[in-house]
C-alpha cells in the first residue's frame, strides 16, 4: 500500500526563481531536513535521466538514497525516483503562476521496501506530510530572500 502526501506554499517569485534554486544542488541541502550533501552522479540536474546520491543524517543515523529525474517540464513539473535501502517513492514538483508569484506544490507517494515499513509507513503519514510542508516553507524563505 503506497502513502500519498501532498503540500503546497505560495511564494511571492516567479517560476524561473524557484525553479534556479530547486535545481542547484548547492541549495538543495538549505531547504531539505536532513540532507548534508547533494551529490550528482550523472548529467545535468534538471534534465531526464539525471542522477544523484542524496546523503541523509537523520537521528544521528547516516543514509543514503537515489534521485533519478524521470521527467520535465521546464518551469512546471518536475517527476523523480527517490530510493533506498528501505524505501521506495516518487516525488512531483509542481509551479503554477499565481497572482503575483507562484505556487509549489510537491506530491510525495512512497512505500516502504521492508514489510515492517511498508505496515508502519502509512501511520508515519502526519509525520512525514508536516516534515514536507517545513522543507517547503524553508524553500519559501530562501527562494524569497534572493530576489
């Protein structure tokens, strides 16, 4: 059974200003819990078939997950595979112009690998849905104090 999460924040930018930050990986790890480093393992972030390793201290745990970029469209929709050892889930980034700025908003849906995280993973929804909705107001923050 897949979890579905799905967040949104309205930022006062335009989309080519979101979309600069999302796609650095240098800036990636300033709006993203838990993420200490960004680490591209082939092509251009941005573009189909990109890869990265996304390295995670959580709890005083380390870990290590997948990005691959799957699909684009520049400036509205981002599609990825996230992946680990334990889970499994893909992320949807979307911008939608709105008055005068934009609107973000990311559709999680995921499952644990594990039989253990795939029964507790659908309780770990709030959790995980409330983390989202922090990562993207640190976005928010960031993208609006570099215009």
């Amino acid at each position: 059974m897949k979890t579905h999460i799905m967040n949104s924040v309205f930022i006062s930018s335009c989309p080519e200003d979101i979309e600069r930050v999302i796609l650095d990986p240098s800036k990636t790890v300033l709006w993203t819990t838990d993420l200490e480093k960004f680490e591209v393992l082939s092509g251009k972030p941005g573009q189909v078939g990109s890869k990265a390793r996304l390295h995670y201290m959580e709890n005083g745990q380390r870990y290590t997950m997948e990005d691959e970029l799957l699909e684009v469209e520049p400036g509205h929709r981002y599609l990825s595979r996230v992946s680990g050892d334990v889970i499994e889930a893909t992320v949807e980034t979307f911008l939608k112009p709105e008055g005068e700025g934009t609107r973000v908003t990311i559709h999680w849906t995921g499952q644990g690998k594990p039989l253990f995280l795939k029964l507790l993973l659908p309780f770990m929804r709030k959790k995980i849905s409330r983390q989202s909705q922090k990562d993207l107001i640190k976005l928010k923050e960031l993208v609006e104090s570099a215009v």
